[in-house]
C-alpha cells in the first residue's frame, strides 16, 4: 500500500534561493562581458539543470568551459548560503506531515554541494532523509524522472503524492510524472505556472488552500486504501 508522499524542490521552494543565483550569475557573466535581465533567468535559466544553463549562456564554448564557468557561479552561491531562510510555513507543514505520517522528499536540479549547504544551514536537513538530485540521473528537470525516482525511494505513488516548485521545469517534470502539483509564486506569475501544469498556485506555504487541499487528498487516499495513508 502506497504511503501518501510530499515531494518538494528546495530552490526557490523550501528556500527562497532565486535573488542570490540571480546576483551570482550576473557577477560571472561580467567576467565575460555578459548579464542577464530578471525576465531571462525567471523563464530560461530558474530551475534549470546546469549543463542546460552552460549551454544556454554559452553557446560558444564547449561543454566543459561553459560548466566550469557555471561551477564558478555555484561556489559564489555557496558563499552567499548564510543570507537564505525557509519560505514561510514549512516549519507548520512539516509538522504536519509528522503528525499524519505523511512522507517527505527533496527533489533538486542543485548540484549536491548546494543542496547539502542550504539545506544544512537553513536547519531543514534533519527533516529529510531522501535527496534525489536531478543531474546525477540520466535526465534531470524537466523530465519527469527525478520525481519518479523519488517516489520510487520513498514507495510511493503519484495518486497518492503531491509536489510543490516554483520553476517552469520543475513544474512540468512534476506534473509529468502525475502528480498533483503546488507551484509557489515565489519568482513567477500564476499563469506561467498553470500554464505549465500546476494544479494549485500559493504564496508560500501558509495559504489556507494548501492545508485544505492536503487534507482532502490525504483523506482520499486513505479512503481509497481503506488505512493510513
């Protein structure tokens, strides 16, 4: 019997991460003699793997040179890890989950370093214990493999989960995979969100709707299994 599952992206989700990348990336590109306007990085570059994002940025380099450039942006992120909090009411949530012995998951297109370190320093790392990260699968966000491991390691299913993301291709890897999908408005508008495939759009994780969209589904769930979920 499946368990019912939460499936959260960290960047931009769990941690409201997206003004330091943005301020990160623009510093390595004036190395360059290169920027990029918040409209670009919202709808291109946000949520993206890196070797998407080298590519993206520098399509006159190789693989490797665009990558190392991009690793060099990662490590002034990592610099910068003590200015990131939790998006407000996830501390509620995951209580929540832990009173209805509902199951969590991280599901990331950050490299491990970065997952590692915001997670670590915004005090969420003890909240969980399943980490997939997408550019260590064959194919990361967009696709829906990253959220289709996830629920593998935790033996769930997508009837029976929800996810919450914040980016056009965390979105549509989510909801490619069938699950019911929370975007957070953290950085887009509601209708790029939907417009990718999010089921619900909230500003954070205190939104009345979300409890009472958890609830419901935890209810069906358990309807539907005749146990716990």
């Amino acid at each position: 019997m499946a368990p019912f599952c939460l499936l959260f992206d960290l960047d931009g989700t769990l941690i409201d991460s997206d003004p330091v990348h943005f301020a990160a990336f623009n510093e390595v590109l004036s190395e360059h003699g290169r920027s990029i306007d918040l409209e670009t990085y919202r709808m291109k570059i946000m949520g993206a793997a890196n070797p998407t994002i080298a590519a993206a940025l520098f399509p006159d380099k190789t693989e490797e040179e665009g990558l190392a450039i991009v690793d060099r942006k990662e490590a002034l992120f990592r610099e910068r890890v003590s200015e990131l909090e939790p998006t407000p009411g996830i501390d509620a949530l995951i209580e929540w989950s832990d009173r209805e012995g509902v199951l969590r998951a991280i599901v990331t297109n950050a490299p491990r370093a970065n997952a590692e370190q915001m997670l670590e320093g915004s005090g969420l790392k003890r909240h969980f214990s399943t980490i997939v990260i997408g550019v260590e699968l064959e194919r990361g966000k967009p696709d829906p493999l990253p959220y289709e491991t996830g629920l593998k390691l935790l033996g769930g299913s997508a009837s029976h989960a929800m996810a919450f993301e914040d980016s056009l291709s965390g979105v549509k890897s989510a909801s490619a995979a069938g699950l019911t999908t929370v975007g957070l408005r953290t950085s887009l508008e509601d209708e790029h969100l939907t417009g990718a495939g999010a089921d619900l759009v909230v500003s954070d994780f205190r939104d009345p709707q979300l409890l009472s969209r958890l609830e419901e589904r935890l209810a069906a769930a358990r309807g539907n299994t005749g146990v716990s979920a």
